[in-house]
C-alpha cells in the first residue's frame, strides 16, 4: 500500500481531473493509474495522481488506446532508464505511423463517398429535368 502525504478518494480525484469515477476505475483496471485502499476498500489517490490522470488524457486524446498508454507510461515513471524510454519512443513512432495510415485510408473514403455524391447530384438533376407527363 502507497502511502500519502495529501489523500483524496475518487469523487475528488473526478472532480480535480473532469474525468468520471468510472473512468478512473477502469484506468486502474488497465494498469494506468493505481491507488492504495483504505480498511473499508476506498480508493485513495495522491496529488501525483492528479498529473497522471492529466497525462493519460492527453494520451488518450493523442489517439492511444489503454494498451498502448500502458505500454508508454514506464516511461514516466523511470525516464532515466534508456530502454524504457526507448521503448516508449518507439510505442510512440509506431503510434504515429498507425494514425498516418488511418488518415490516408480516411481520405480514400472521403474520395469514395465525393464520386458518389458527385453521381447521385448528376441523377436527381437528370430526374428533376425530365418533364412529367401529365
């Protein structure tokens, strides 16, 4: 069990980092975040725990999923380590190259779905000029 200088439980922490008690527990489930318990099995956090929540919103935003953040995170916990950080810099390049690829094949759809537009507009033109037998 961690031990705290300043404690809060997880309302609090909610409250501090605008992220939701149940999204705090399943960062916990996934590894990112820990918390030591009381005798009654309250979660208690740090003021640490602030920034660390802080960060993995950020990685969170920067497109990472739960694995890969865990997979990142030792480096804040030992950025003195060189195959840590290694490795975490490399999660990252890889990171990157997955959102490039991901934004190419966006873009191919968009230009997919513009050729449909562009068939569909030339059909309803070709319908609404068609004079209607009456």
């Amino acid at each position: 069990m961690r031990a705290y200088a300043f404690s809060m439980r997880i309302g609090d922490l909610s409250k501090r980092t605008g992220v939701s008690s149940r999204s705090l527990r399943y960062y916990e489930e996934q590894g990112l975040l820990t918390s030591s318990r009381s005798d009654a099995g309250q979660r208690h956090y740090s003021e640490i725990d602030v920034e660390r929540v802080a960060l993995i919103r950020q990685l969170f935003d920067a497109g990472m999923s739960s694995r890969v953040i865990a997979a990142v995170l030792p480096c804040v916990d030992s950025p003195t380590d060189p195959d840590i950080t290694e490795s975490a810099f490399m999660t990252m390049m890889h990171e990157r190259d997955r959102i490039d690829a991901d934004i190419a094949n966006l873009l191919k759809s968009r230009d997919a779905l513009e050729v449909l537009i562009g068939i569909n507009r030339k059909y309803w033109a070709e319908l609404t000029s068609i004079p209607v037998a009456g």
